[in-house]
C-alpha cells in the first residue's frame, strides 16, 4: 500500500534537512527564525558564553562557492561597521556538514512597521528617524551603501534600541566590479552563476516603494544619495502615517530627499538629519527657504519666553510711573 505524505510532513522533513548541524560546535540549534533567498537564520545557543544568538547559514546547493563567498563578504561587512544602530557580528565559520555560518547578536522587538504605530507623537517619530540616520550615515562613512533600506529592515528593541538590519543587498564603494554583488538576499530564482554576473553590471536590487529612481534603473554607479533617497521614503511612511498635519518645512524635507535627480537630493545623510533636527528644534531648514517675515516670526516664536518676561517687566515700569503717589 502506497502512503503519501502530506504537505506539513514535508515541510518538516524538508526544515530538518536544511537546519545546520551543530554537532561538536560551541551552539546548540534552539529554532528557526526566519527563511531568505540562499540562507536560514537560526536562533542557537553559545554554550561556551551562555548566551542565545542568531546563526546564519547557507541553505540551498552551492557548487561553485559563490553563495559561501557572499555569505562570508556579508559578514565582513557587518563586522567592520561597529556602531550600537547595526547589529554585531559575533563569529564565523565552516559547520561540520561543510556549510559557511557566521552569528550575530539576537535581535528582540518589532519592526518599523509593525511598531510604528505605537509612536503617536510626531517629534518621537523624527527623533527615531534621526538614530536611523545616525546608523546610515556611520555606515556610508566607512564607505558601505544599505541599498534596501525599509521600515521593515529597522528593529525596535524592547528598550527603545534602534536597529538597521538586513545588509544582505549592501554595497562597498569602490572600482572593483565584485564589490556590488548583493550578499545573502532573496533574488528572483535566477541561478546563481546568472544572479553574480548580472548584479555586477547592474541589476534592479531593493524594494518597491523604497528604491531609487536609478536603482530602478539598474545603475550600477550608486552612491550615497541612493541611500538617501530610501531614507526620504522612510521619512514619509512615518509623517504620513500620523495624525498631525504635516508643516511644509518637513514636507519639503521629504521632497528634497526623495527627488528624482540626484544632484538636487541631500548629498549625504548629514544635511538631511540636520534639516530634521533643526525642523525639531524649531529653526530654519535649508530645503524650506523662509520670507524675512516668516523668520522673524520663527524668532519671535523660539524668543518667547524671554519676550514675555521683558514685556510684563515695561508694563510693570509703566505702571509704577503712571501710579506712583505726587
């Protein structure tokens, strides 16, 4: 009698042949967390430090070492940017059953997405936004490029920390052609040969929604400003998704973000947070030019205080010469 078995049992046997084997290594396998396009990440424990991490690890065929050479340049990537807004590298190295890993702090919270609607307060959300400028900005610094960055590749730590994830679409700077392939990403089903040679001339990598117009393009001359433009699209998904009108000083931010040319975007990540700060703090921004009026009201605003106290002290004085006994 022939037996069949049932889409769930395959499933299972299928999760069990993929999970890593961890005999006669520091971790023990805890459960799955997720599934990309050529690797699984898996929640282990460090018996050697006690600690629970994330393990990730190849999972599909890979017989010319082109998935194992990615895997490991997303590692070093990670590694070299050492900043509290982008998850740490922890280890790396060959499983017994032959396949590359590395491990990364476990990450715990929400994403973007799903956490933003817990921020009801317009300047929290721009206050959030500014960390992950901070992260991008560290990272274009040391001349690495996100190029899928998305509220869903932001965690919310359970204690406010803020986490720029997934740098598996990540960018060196540089001539070298190796140094645009995408590392670890989910991709179209194209065979891996195909995928490496195509994404060195320049293939449409990213999000919908989020891209650049010259990542839709398939550009493979991306700078910064690409980056940039994917903040722009974050800025607006949490202004747009707030109860409050939106002035037109952060509207313009938005706008200069997420313009269509980038010579006439923000030319690094530091002119757009500080066009969000001082936006925060009650000033001028620099893609919102302001009339002689509007600014001197904007002082007068900002100045209040102080206006008030020297208003009520001339009153004061006024009323003591006009009432004071002959």
């Amino acid at each position: 009698m022939t037996r069949f078995l049932n889409d769930s049992a395959l499933e299972r046997l299928r999760e069990a042949a993929d999970s890593p084997e961890l005999t006669g290594t520091r971790y023990r396998l805890v459960d799955k967390l997720g599934q990309g396009g050529m690797g699984g990440v898996y929640c282990v424990e460090d018996t050697e430090l006690e600690r629970r991490v994330a393990l990730k690890v190849i999972s599909v065929p890979d017989p010319d070492g082109a998935c194992t050479v990615r895997l490991l340049q997303e590692a070093r990537i990670i590694a070299r940017l050492e900043h509290p807004g982008i998850v740490p590298v922890h280890d790396a190295g060959v499983l017994p059953d032959g396949r590359p890993y590395y491990t990364m702090k476990l990450v715990q919270g929400k994403r973007l997405d799903e956490h933003v609607e817990s921020i009801a307060s317009l300047s929290d959300r721009l206050r959030l936004f500014l960390r992950i400028c901070d992260a991008v900005a560290f990272a274009h610094a040391h001349g690495v490029l996100h190029r899928d960055l998305k509220p869903a590749n932001i965690m919310i730590g359970p204690f406010g920390e803020v986490l720029v994830m997934d740098w598996g679409l990540s960018k060196v700077l540089g001539p070298s052609p190796a140094n645009d392939i995408p590392i670890g990403h989910a991709d179209s089903g194209a065979a891996t040969e195909n995928r490496t040679m195509l994404t060195a001339h320049g293939t449409i990598v990213g999000t919908p929604g989020y891209m650049s117009p010259e990542q839709i393009r398939g550009d493979a001359s991306l700078d910064q400003r690409s980056d940039i433009y994917s903040l722009g699209a974050i800025l607006q998904f949490l202004i747009t998704g707030n109860a409050e009108a939106i002035a037109k000083p952060l509207s313009a931010i938005r706008v200069r973000a997420m313009a269509e040319n980038p010579e006439t975007r923000y030319q690094t990540v530091s002119q757009l947070s500080t066009d969000v700060a001082h936006f925060l703090d009650g000033l001028a921004v620099s893609a919102y030019p302001e009339s002689t009026m509007v600014r001197a009201w904007r002082w007068v605003l900002r100045n209040r205080t102080w206006i008030l106290l020297l208003l009520a002290y001339l009153l004061t004085r006024t009323l003591l010469i006009f009432f004071r006994p002959r």
